[in-house]
C-alpha cells in the first residue's frame, strides 16, 4: 500500500523538476513512511520526434517482501517502468505463470507481476489482476504512459492535462505542488457536492483535473489522452441459480478471497462494528488463523450510535483478541484534518469514526480487514425496503394522492437516528417520483429545489447546464428490466460505493498509513452477487439473506435480526452543542468564504431552524461546513 505520482512532458518550459517532483512525493508521505523513492526519465521520443521526459514519485507502505520490491521498479531491460498503489491478491499465481514465460524477477513482491503482465499482454494486463490498484507504466518502447485504476475504485488516482504535459497522483495534494494545475473550482462539481456529499468521477473539484474511473485505464501518447474501459459486467442479466448453489458459490468466493487477502508479512487484524458485514468477515478469518485474530471497535459516548456492545459479543463467540475504543471528538481539529486529507469537499460524517478507528487501529497493526460492500451486494439498506414499499402503495394504495401530506413536514424533528418522523418525511417526499429519482431522495442531501433557493444569483448564472442527477441516472439506466431493488443496489455499486464508502475507507486509512482491505469487494463477488434474483437477498422487509442462509451458524443469530445502525455519529446533536459555536464563527461570519454561492439568508434560516428543533439539518450543516473548511484551505 503505497502514494504515487509523477508526470510526463515534452517541452522544457514545463518539465517536472527534481525537486518539484520531490515535493509532489513528499505530499503524501502519510500513505507510504517506511521509503520515498523518484526517477526521471529523459532523452525519449515522441511518434513526431519531439524530446519527452518523464518522472514518477513513490512513497511505500511495506506489506509484502519488506525488505525488498522497492519502486519505481522496471524490467529486465528497463524498457517498463512502473509505481503502483495496492495489492495483487493472485499475485503468486500470475508470478508462477509468469516465470515459466522466461520471466526475471527481482523481488518477491506482489506489484512486480504487473510490470512483466504488462510486457506481455499491453492493456489487457488489468484484465488478469484480482486486487485493488492505482498504476502508473512508462513504456519506453512505444513512448506512453499508462494509467490504470482497479475495477471498484478502491484505490484513487487523479491526473490533469496541459500543454503536452500530464500529472498524477493517488491524491490532488500531488497535482497542487504543480503550478496552474489545481487553479480554478468547477461550479458544477460544487452543486455535485450538495447533492450527493461527494464529487462523481470523472469529475473533480478543480477544473481540467479528473479521477480515473473504476475498471478504466488511460493512455497518454503524443500529447493526449485516451481513456478505456477494461472490466463491466452486464447489470440486465440476473442468472437462475437455486437457493443451494447460491450458497455453495457464496461460501467459495467469499472465503477464498478473505483467504486471499489475509496475505501480509506484517500485523494484520480486522474492524469489527458489531454489524452483520464485519462480523462475518471476522468469522472466517477466525477460521482461517490458529491464532486469535485482533479485532477493532470504536464507540461514542452516545448510545444510540454505539455498535460496541454487539462487537464485544461477536468478539467473544470468534474468541479473537479485541480491543474497544472510545473517543469524543474535537470538532474543529477533526474538521481541519478531515479537510486536508480528503483534498476535495467530501461529507459523509462517517468518515470521524472511520478516521479515529484507523488511527487507533495502526497503532497495533499495518493491515486491517473490513466489512464494506455487503449492504451494495446484498441489499442491506433500509433505502431499499423504503424504495420497494413506496412503488408497492404507489401501485396499491394511491396514498400520494391524499391531502395534507404536507403537515407532516412541518412536525418537529428528533436528534435520534432512527427518527420516525424524520424518516416518514423523507418516504412522503419521495413517494410521487419515478423510481430513479425516488431513489435519489433518499441519497441527496441537498434536493434540487432547495439548491436552487440557497444559491445566489451569479453563483447560478455558473452552473453548467447538466444536472447532476445525471450521474446517477445513467447508471440506473443501465440495469433496465431489473426489479426495483436489483436496479438500486446495482447502482450503488457502481456510484455510491466508489465514490463515497471507498473515497472514505482509502484517505482516512492512508492518513495513518494503515491498509485496509475488503474481502466484499472482490470482483468476483461483485459480479455474482449483481447475477443474483433479488428474493435470495431481499424479502419482505428483510436483506441480506444469502448471507445468513450460508454463514448464518458462525455468528451469532442476534447480529442478523437486530435492527441496523450503521457506522454514523450523532451529527444532529453536535450542531446544537459541541459545534454550535463553529458554525456561527464560520458559516454565519461576514468572512464567510460560502458568500459567493450562497445567500447569507438561506444559510442563517437553517441554521436557526435546526438549532430551535423545528427540523434536523444535520447532514446539511455538515455539507456547508466542511465546503467553507475546505474554501478556507484549499483556496
């Protein structure tokens, strides 16, 4: 688990210096501290006979071969060279077939087998790779570079074009050491932000910057890009299969690939929330070990956010050596972090905890498991019971058409997370929507309608003429034919989970140089569980249920009946409290750097009915809150 970077050029006036280079490496130093390694490349070609040079920055976190599999790494002849970020879990089975090519190796690390892949396959390479990845190659040969990212998106690249020239890192901090490269904000991606918390790909926050999408790779040659997708799979076509071969194939590839990521030359644990997901997980690594698995909570002095309690039970059933954490955070000083290490606005609140477990997790080990993916995969959000109900009375029941919905409105929202009134609102505003957009509903923080009343004026004259429902749109439009709850949970797979639950895991883990991995978000499953008829994961009211049909006996039963919490913090609160003065001292000052797309007057009106009770902006106030940290200091 590594930090990469680099670029390439043909003309001097915008050649990557040593030292430039050097910084732009040294940026992320957090993601790799045990080695910080550059080259430069020069006296190269392009297809016109224009001089191109090239440069790439590494910074490693050691995990396999410690000792050795420094980068950038290259050939036998050093006509490739390569940096890469991540893990090869079926590296050893790639290195075997590669050997008996005529293949040299150099080390014993697992990104080497890439590099000589690619040698003989090009492109097609990523292809053969069962892991998560970010990837840079130089070919010498054909004078390009390659960019690759790994098919969920696990791990980030970001890169930008200019005058003959491209730079890339793993993080933006990268590309903003490079003058007129991190410059002008993109409107657009701002009215992103409010709506859906987080900024889709292709897109970024600064204009002319993009992410590699997931599954992608990108060539540059003779001055420009070219972007490929290299991995899909068909989100129309559900697969017959019965209830027992579901199972059987279940169990095959989730333990195999637990197994597979279970790899490490160094101390390996795993979070353990206490929910369905991490427990399981945790149970079959338990069963892979001869020896106690050490695992990982963290609670808030807030019960009703507070999964500890389960987690200890489920600790004790495995018999793995647990340890419980419990913090009360600083709101200014996580903010400013959070700020700072996500390099772009980004508002899931879970990110506080998921930072403080990693942070308190790295003290005892270097590589961590964790439970991400399975509420995507298996239809384990309540959004979806909201989204199959609502279609079910729309159809039934023409309970959208009755008079003074609207009251319900106007009823006083609750600080508690599992508010009815607040979730009745939220399922009454939806409820008149094509499913798309119902779906949205539940995932926007910001609707269309209030952004267009918060925004100013000039602020809105800005804004592209794209909506951004569009992304998640054309997602959704790919599962046509679907049923409603495959449709929903195929999209989040393919929006939701790389842009937000990834995004989350990779910068707050790389903070602290901890590396995470997901044992869901192998490929493999990802691709049979988006083939899987809904009634295997979904009834009634109920998800997830291939999980307990065939890991239901090692965990204990509770865990799958008790009602969901999730991995939040108990935002509602903090506004009327510990984060009050924070919000009158940013959001409410005259120097406030949200003026310019915000009216003073929107902002004020929430924040005061927030603070009064009348309804919970929470989540609105989090979105605002981290946008103008993040003006103060990124601009």
């Amino acid at each position: 688990m590594c930090g990469i970077t680099g670029a390439v050029w043909r003309e001097n006036r915008h050649a990557i210096s040593p030292a430039l280079l050097g910084q732009m490496t040294d940026a992320i130093a957090h993601r790799g501290p045990d080695d910080s390694q550059t080259w430069i490349g020069v006296d190269h070609r392009d297809a016109y006979g224009h001089p191109i040079s090239v440069g790439l920055g590494f910074r490693r976190l050691s995990i396999i071969d410690v000792d050795g599999a420094r980068q950038p790494m290259a050939n036998e002849d050093n006509t490739v060279r390569m940096v890469f970020n991540g893990e090869i879990y079926n590296y050893q089975t790639l290195r075997h077939r590669l050997e008996g090519r005529g293949h040299q190796f150099a080390s014993q690390g697992d990104g080497e087998t890439i590099l000589h892949l690619y040698e003989d396959l090009g492109t097609d390479c990523f292809k053969q790779l069962n892991g998560m990845f970010a990837v840079a190659i130089w070919d010498a040969g054909r004078n390009r570079l390659v960019l690759a990212r790994d098919r969920i998106g696990q791990k980030p690249l970001y890169y930008a074009t200019q005058d003959n020239r491209l730079v890339f890192g793993s993080e933006l901090k990268c590309l903003a050491e490079v003058e007129g490269v991190c410059d002008e904000i993109d409107p657009g991606a701002i009215d992103e932000f409010l709506m859906y918390g987080y900024i889709p790909h292709p897109g970024s926050i600064w204009k002319g910057v993009r992410k590699l999408a997931p599954g992608h790779f990108a060539v540059f040659e003779n001055g420009r890009v070219s972007v490929s997708r290299y991995w899909d799979f068909d989100p129309t076509v559900e697969r017959p299969i019965s209830q027992a071969d579901a199972c059987e194939k279940f169990r095959e590839l989730l333990t195999d690939s637990v197994k597979l990521r279970m790899q490490s030359d160094v101390p390996l644990g795993a979070f353990l929330s206490g929910g369905v997901d991490s427990s399981l997980i945790t149970a079959i690594a338990q069963s892979q070990s001869s020896n106690p698995v050490r695992t990982f909570s963290i609670g808030f002095p807030v019960a009703d956010f507070d999964e500890t309690a389960y987690a200890a039970q489920v600790a004790e059933h495995l018999g793995t050596k647990h340890q419980r954490f419990e913090v009360t955070p600083s709101g200014i000083d996580i903010i400013e972090r959070l700020v700072w290490h996500y390099d772009e606005p980004f508002a899931d609140s879970s990110a506080v905890p998921t930072w403080y477990l990693s942070e308190l997790t790295r003290k005892e080990v270097t590589v961590a498991l964790s439970g991400d993916g399975g509420d995507e995969l298996f239809a384990g959000y309540e959004r979806y019971y909201a989204l199959w109900l609502s279609r079910v009375i729309r159809q039934y029941f023409p309970i959208h058409k009755l008079p003074g919905r609207g009251l319900v409105q106007r009823l006083p929202d609750s600080n508690r997370r599992r508010s009815i009134i607040r979730r009745g609102k939220r399922f009454l505003e939806a409820i008149d929507q094509p499913d798309a957009r119902r779906y949205l509903n539940w995932l926007q923080i910001f609707p269309e309608s209030m952004r267009a009343d918060a925004y100013t004026d000039d602020f809105l004259a800005q804004l592209p003429g794209d909506d951004p429902f569009e992304f998640l749109d054309s997602i959704w439009a790919r599962s046509e034919g679907r049923d409603v709850v495959s449709r929903a949970s195929i999209s989040d797979v393919l929006s939701y989970l790389p842009c937000d639950l990834c995004t989350k895991v990779d910068i707050a883990s790389m903070a602290h140089g901890l590396e995470v991995r997901q044992p869901m978000l192998d490929h493999r499953l990802v691709e049979f569980a988006a083939s899987l008829p809904v009634q295997l994961k979904f009834r009634g009211r109920r998800g997830k249920l291939l999980m307990q049909d065939t890991f239901g006996s090692m965990i204990p039963k509770s865990i799958f009946t008790r009602k969901k919490m999730g991995f939040g913090i108990p935002i509602g609160g903090w506004f009327r409290k510990e984060l009050k003065p924070m919000v009158h001292d940013t959001l409410l000052a005259t120097d406030a750097r949200i003026q310019p797309y915000f009216r003073p007057e929107f902002i004020s009106e929430m924040v005061e009915s927030h603070e009064s009770g009348r309804q919970n902006h929470g989540y609105r106030l989090w979105n605002l809150l981290i946008l103008e940290q993040w003006l103060r200091r990124w601009t």
